[in-house]
C-alpha cells in the first residue's frame, strides 16, 4: 500500500472533532501528506408561512463565521500553532456530498471522519459518515 498523500479531515466541531483532527494530524505525519480540514454547515430554514426570516445568505455567513470562531477555539485547545495550521474549508450544504465532492476535487487519497455526528445515529454510524462511505472515490478511516 502507498502512503496518503492527500487527506481530508471532515469534522462537526462536536465533542469526537479533536480525536478525529488528532488522527488525521499522525496520519499525515506518518506520510508526509497534506491534511484539509473541512466543516460543512447545513442550513435548513423552517418551513411555513409563520416565519420572517434573513436571507438564506446572511444565515449561512452568520453559521459560517461561528464555525470559523469554534474551529480555532478547538485548533487554541489541542495546541496547533498557527504556522502549523492546516488548510481549512468552511463551507455549507449536505455535508455527505460537500465532503465527497471536495475529496472528488482535492484528489484525496483518504478521508478522515468520525463515527457520530450532529445528524443523529443511524446504526453503528452516522448519517453522514454512511453517506460518506457510500459516496467518496477513496479510502475513509472512521475514527471511533
């Protein structure tokens, strides 16, 4: 087997977000390979006629820029310094295929999801790491 040379690292900046940044992290030590971290926010607005909302895009900039304020709390927490820092996508949709199509696009070797998300259970692993494994064109470590 020929070591990684491409990974993406798909976190929800839920509680299993370090252990899954921390694996990703050794694994592309271990090979010399790149690591992109990428956090998907899904938006789904409320449905009916009752609500007045902001437009779709200033929610998603809203959601996008919390992620960004959480995601380096979690990089400040375990001690990745900022020359260190790996590339990093915020970014907004179905988290399944936003993770595939970006490993689609990176050519990704390998990508690095953990196991329970913010989407619920479905069996022994979430609806988006399943999703994950159905969909991406390369090798997925689900870290547990």
């Amino acid at each position: 087997m020929s070591a990684y040379e491409r990974i993406v690292c798909a976190i929800d900046l839920g509680p299993q977000s370090e252990a899954v940044l921390e694996r990703a992290a050794r694994i592309a030590a271990d090979c010399s390979a790149s690591v992109t971290v990428v956090h998907v926010v899904d938006y789904v607005p409320p449905l009916g006629e009752d609500h007045i909302l902001p437009p779709l895009e200033s929610v998603e900039a809203d959601l996008l820029a919390a992620a960004r304020k959480r995601l380096d709390a979690l990089f400040e927490r375990i001690g990745v310094p900022e020359a260190e820092k790996h590339d990093v996508q915020l970014l907004s949709g179905k988290p399944a295929n936003v993770i595939a199509d970006l490993a689609e696009r990176l050519e990704a070797d390998l990508v690095v999801i953990g196991t329970h998300g913010r989407h619920g259970m479905r069996g022994l692993l979430g609806s988006t790491t399943d999703r994950v494994l159905q969909r991406a064109g390369c090798d997925v470590l689900v870290v547990h």
